[in-house]
C-alpha cells in the first residue's frame, strides 16, 4: 500500500518536471560539444597576450567551467533514467523521487552558472572568429594584412581580387581613392566586371575592419561604416516593389550622409526599376548631392552619360571602366579596371545571337 502511494505521489511530480526533461533532453549532445570546446580553451596553452586574457576569463572564482558544464550534463543524463531502465526508474522515483531530485539539482546549476553561460558562449564565439581568421591567413600567406589610417578619406589597393573566386581565374586590378567629396563611377557593358568589382571592394573592406587579411598585395584604409545598394529585390509580402525597396534603401544612405558620418558608398547600377530617363536624372542628382555632402562613394553603371560630370567637378569624379574585346560576333573579356569612361557596348550583339534583328 505504501509503495502504491509513493508511485503515485511521485508520477504527479514527475508530471511536472517531464516537459523540462523532454526539452532539455534534445540539447545533450550540445551540452557535450560545449563542454569539449570550453576543456580545449581551459587546458591550451597560448602564447598570445589576447589569447591567454581570453582563456583567462573562462574561469570564475577558480571553478574550471568545463566542469560545471559537464555538471549539467550529468544532470541531464540522469533524467534518461526512465528510457534507459524503465523497472529501475519505477523503485528509484517511487522510493527516492529520483525526478524531483533532478529538478533540484537542475534548478541548483541554474542559479549557481546562469550569468556565466552566456559569457561561455561568448568566449566560445570569440574563439571560433579567431580561429576563422587565423585559418584564413594560414590558407593564404600571400593575402596583404591590411594598414589602417586616420586620414578621412583613404582606400589604396595593389593587386585587388574577389577572395571567392579561384586564384587561377581571379583577375586582380589596382584602385585608389583619396580625399572626401569623392565619386569613382566606373562604366562597362554587360558581363564586364562592373558588380564583381564593387563586391570585390566590399568583402575586403570588411575582412579588412575584422583584422583579417584580404585578397590583395597592399591594402590602406580610413576606418569607415560601409553602406551599399547592390542587390535590391522586391518583397510580395511588403507589397514593395524593387523601385521602392531601393529607395527606402538609398534614403537610409542619405540620412547617414546628412549625419556626416564617416561612409563609403557603394551602389551598383541605381534607380534600375524606373524609366531611363528618371534613372538618369535621379542618378545625377544623387551625385551631385554626395559631392556636395562631402560624401564618398564608388557608382557602377550603364549609363555612359553620367561620366560626362567629370568635366564639371574634375577634383570630385573619377571615371573608370570594364571594357570588351569583339572579333566577329565573338565576345573576350580581360575583367581589367581601367581609366576613362567605357567606349565599347556589347548588349547589340548579345541581342543578336538570340535572334533580335538589331
């Protein structure tokens, strides 16, 4: 009679802690990847001043963490009493409230390591960014790490490429630009390198302000806040068109010029969601209110008339351009960044191979 009163005393408390048990079980195997992580980080001996303030900063009041890690998880190895010997587990939870034991001991771990798991997992994360970019350089001893300078605003490159592209089929180019109220506008045709080129820009600027090395023999740049309109799409569920979500874009841009903040902007092919003449016409305008704004910004585009601003602010635009190479109906690109606005087009004669009578 009393083992039948503990069986059921001790099912109505288990009914308590089972959703614990169900939802916590799912995460033991990240429990033990946590536990490994935070061993190798306590026991690894470093050499480096940044690396050993880290490992430092795992242990609080001499406790080694991994150990309170795999405290939890012994925690929760222990619920598993019920799948692994169900007849066990019956006399165990009737006779010792081996669930409510459980619960107590998970709620004892839980105020003691609360404010320390997260930095746990933020000293787990700084490791792995570490490591990232340590793995980084490794790989690819000839990448230049990057020098930093006060002066607003510098970008000198030597040898630039895309990281993401093989080595064996990167095309690198050099690029400088120095001052403030600043516009590169590079033109080109189609398929000539013009976005690549902006990308190119973009992911070593941030490779360079996260203190990793970037695809490039020499790399000097201002600390900025990189802004960019490159791949604008629409969005049915917003009910915003592609014109639309690049405005809202461009007005973000704006704001932060107006700010002063120290950007540079990088746009690729703007306003393309309207009709050619507002593109235009908008796309001047937009230049002419960076220059005045003191702004700097790198502008890729089709329209070969913008580079015609240069004449009217020779210290503010620069004209750079893709070009293509044609032999009969044949197409041969070189992805070279060059001087000068774009001389040759090719859209007529890809109309062509598709059957347009151009």
């Amino acid at each position: 009679m009393l083992f039948l009163v503990y069986f059921f005393f001790s099912g109505y408390l288990s009914k308590r802690a089972i959703p614990s048990h169900h939802y916590l079980d799912k995460i033991v195997k990240e429990i033990d990847t946590i536990n490994q992580l935070i061993f190798w980080i306590e026991e690894k001996k470093f050499s480096a001043e940044l690396l050993n303030r880290l490992q430092a900063s795992v242990q609080i009041n001499s406790q080694k963490a991994h150990l309170q890690i795999k405290e939890l998880k012994d925690i929760l190895s222990k619920f598993d009493l019920r799948e692994r010997s169900p007849i066990i587990f019956i006399f165990a939870n009737s006779f010792l409230l081996w669930d409510v034991r459980q619960m107590m001991l998970l709620n004892k771990w839980k105020r003691n390591n609360k404010q320390k798991l997260s930095l746990w997992y933020e000293l787990i994360a700084e490791f792995e960014v570490l490591n990232g970019l340590s793995t980084l350089h490794l790989n690819y001893p000839s990448w230049a790490m990057p020098a930093f300078t006060a002066e607003h605003f510098t970008l000198e490159a030597k040898d630039l490429g895309h990281p993401l592209i093989q080595e064996e089929k990167r095309v690198v180019s050099d690029f400088e630009l120095k001052g403030q109220s600043k516009i590169a506008l590079i033109t080109g045709s189609n398929m000539a390198g013009k976005s690549t080129f902006l990308r190119s820009l973009g992911v070593n600027i941030i490779l360079a302000q996260m203190g990793a090395p970037v695809c490039a023999s020499k790399f000097v740049l201002s600390g900025i806040k990189l802004m960019s309109s490159m791949r604008i799409a629409d969005n049915l569920a917003e009910n915003t068109s592609t014109f639309y979500a690049e405005l809202k874009k461009l007005k973000t841009i704006i704001e932060a010029v107006n700010r002063h903040e120290p950007v540079f902007i990088l746009l690729d092919e703007i306003l393309r969601g309207t009709n050619s003449l507002d593109k235009h016409t908008g796309s001047e305008a937009l230049m002419r209110q960076l220059i005045k704004k003191k702004a700097v910004a790198v502008l890729a585009t089709h329209d070969v008339e913008l580079g015609k601003l240069e004449n009217e602010f020779p210290s503010s635009v620069e004209n750079y351009h893709f070009d293509v190479q044609v032999e009969g109906e044949e197409l041969f690109f070189d992805y070279k960044l060059k001087d000068g606005v774009c001389k040759s087009l090719n859209a007529s004669i890809l109309m062509k191979k598709i059957g347009i009578e151009v």
